[in-house]
C-alpha cells in the first residue's frame, strides 16, 4: 500500500512538472522577435490559393517564402503522419519559420479507432517536436462530415476519455493538447463541447479558442464567445483569428462581426498568453478584390498590431 501511494506521488509530481514546463513554453510560445508571435493556419493559404487555381504546398520553398514576405513567424500545419512532421518541420525550418503547433485530425467517439488515433498522434507529437511543436491541436471528427447526426452520451464519454488519455501522454512528451471545435459542437447546447472541457482534466486537455467557429456555431453570437472564453479561460492556450462580415467571411482580417478588440483585452486582463495563430479564409460570397499574397499580409499586421502585449507579462 504503501509502495503503492509513493509511485501515485512519484506520478503526480512528473506530471506537474511537465506541465509547468509545457505551459512554460507554451507561454513562449506567444512572443516574437517583433512582439507577439503571429503563425497562420496552412488551411488559409490552401483556400485562399485555391481560389487563384493554385495549391499550397506546406514544404516548397517558394510557397513558404511567400509565407514569411507576408509576416508570418510561422506555421501551423495539418499533419497526417510522422513523415509529413519531418518533411514539414524540415522546410519550415530552411525557411526560417516556426511551428510551435500543428494540426491533427482524430476519431475519438468510436471506441475501436481510438487506439489507432492515438498512437497516430504521439508518433507525429514525437517527430514534430524535435523541430520545436509545443501544441498539439486536434478537432475530434464527427460522424459524418457536413452530417446532422450528433454523437451519442455514450460515444461522448468515450471520447472525453480518449482526450484525456491522450493529453496525459502529451504531457509526458513536454507537448500540450489543445482541444478545438468546429460548429458542429455547438448544437445541442453545445454539449459536445461542454463535455470536452467539463468532462476532461485541465492538466491534460487545454482549448484552443477558436472565435469565429464558437460565434458561427451559436447562431453568430458573441454572447456565447466571450461565455465560452470567460468558462474556460484558463485552459486557454492558443487562440484561431477570423473575421467575418454580415456572417460571411472577410477577405482580410478587421473590423467586423467579432469584437477582437474586447477579446484581445480580455485575454490581456486575465493574463492569458496564447499562441496566436491567424486562420483568415474564404468561402462562397467573400469579397475577392486581391491576391493571397495582399490578402495575408494585410491580416497579418491588423492581427499583430491588435494582440501585441498579450504575450508579455503585465
């Protein structure tokens, strides 16, 4: 019994000082060499590239040239393998880009894929950190993609376990999970996204506040942004930037539907330091009067300008 409580102490102080070291970094994390540390989403210059009959490729020399002449410090790109962190890391880091956080897709309400899932995600955790990925971010698939079958309790005990679980194992890597939500989980009173956070331990599982998917997803409301981010505030680690206008996303990031000013200050306020990562894009009725290059850059110094100081100590 006694062996027994020594090795759960033994356990319990490895953890918080992982943890204390992660979120260490991940603070880090929010500062550049100009101020806040500004990455963008790879998922902005594949739409945004798209619409000019091109494709942006997250390890070609010439598209992340264009990246960093834009303003950008680095990347957060969509990983699917080991092999894409190295490949991915490599050309980041010939470019001299960053990639402090990396995108991960998972299935985790189905108990027969979850061990697939996360062993999937710790071997690209494991290869992308060596090239300095601190965050983790995954956004549990749904059902079906553009469905409207909603994951059962059952199915969402499951997966809150399967998160938890693979936060823990993160943990112990010295990388953080940040949980992400598209629209999906706000309907039903937003009770996939609740769980996710009230069902799971804020060492292992943090949030990575995506503003405009929690307004678009509560039927554009800014009540349920600045709720979800006064809730769970604390478990803050990376914030996802787009605007929109009239409900449709804006070509350049600015004034609009969301109040990123009252966002940026309250995050300020209560001293949260995340990784910012700007994930402007398009969709069907965004204004289209420049190319990506003008696009991006325009964004990426009104989002600089707005969440510069967040990332330092007040």
């Amino acid at each position: 019994m006694i062996s027994t409580m020594a090795e759960g102490a033994r356990t319990l102080a490895i953890g918080i000082g992982a943890l204390a070291t992660t979120l260490a970094c991940v603070e880090a994390c929010a500062l550049g060499a100009g101020g806040v540390h500004v990455a963008s989403n790879a998922y902005s210059w594949q739409v945004y590239c798209a619409r000019e009959g091109r494709t942006f490729r997250m390890d070609q020399a010439a598209d992340l040239a264009a990246l960093k002449a834009a303003g950008y410090d680095g990347l957060e790109p969509i990983l699917e393998s080991p092999e894409d962190a190295d490949r991915v890391g490599g050309a980041l880091k010939a470019a001299g880009l960053a990639m402090r956080s990396a995108y991960v897709n998972t299935t985790l309400h189905r108990q027969d894929e979850v061990e697939k899932s996360v062993g999937r995600v710790l071997a690209i955790a494991d290869r992308a950190r060596r090239f300095g990925t601190r965050i983790i971010v995954t956004n549990p698939n749904p059902i079906e993609w553009g469905g409207t079958q909603d994951k059962s309790d059952a199915e969402l005990e499951i997966q809150a376990q399967a998160l938890n679980r693979l936060g823990k194992a993160l943990l112990e890597q010295g990388v953080t999970l940040a949980y992400h939500n598209h629209d999906i989980e706000l309907r039903q009173a937003a009770r996939e996204l609740h769980h996710m956070l009230a069902g799971t331990d804020p060492r292992y599982v943090r949030l990575c506040l995506d503003a405009h998917w929690i307004y678009r997803g509560s039927g554009n409301s800014q009540i349920a942004l600045f709720d979800i981010a006064r809730l769970y505030g604390s478990r803050i680690v990376e914030v996802h930037v787009r605007q929109s206008s009239g409900g449709v996303w804006s070509e350049v990031f600015g004034d609009g539907d969301l109040d990123y000013v009252r966002l940026a200050k309250e995050l300020k306020r209560a001293r949260i330091r995340p990784h910012v990562v700007l994930e402007q894009a398009v969709e069907e009725g965004t204004p289209r009067t420049m190319d990506a290059q003008r696009a991006m850059s325009l964004s990426a110094k009104r989002v600089r300008a707005l969440f510069d100081g967040i990332g330092q100590a007040q």
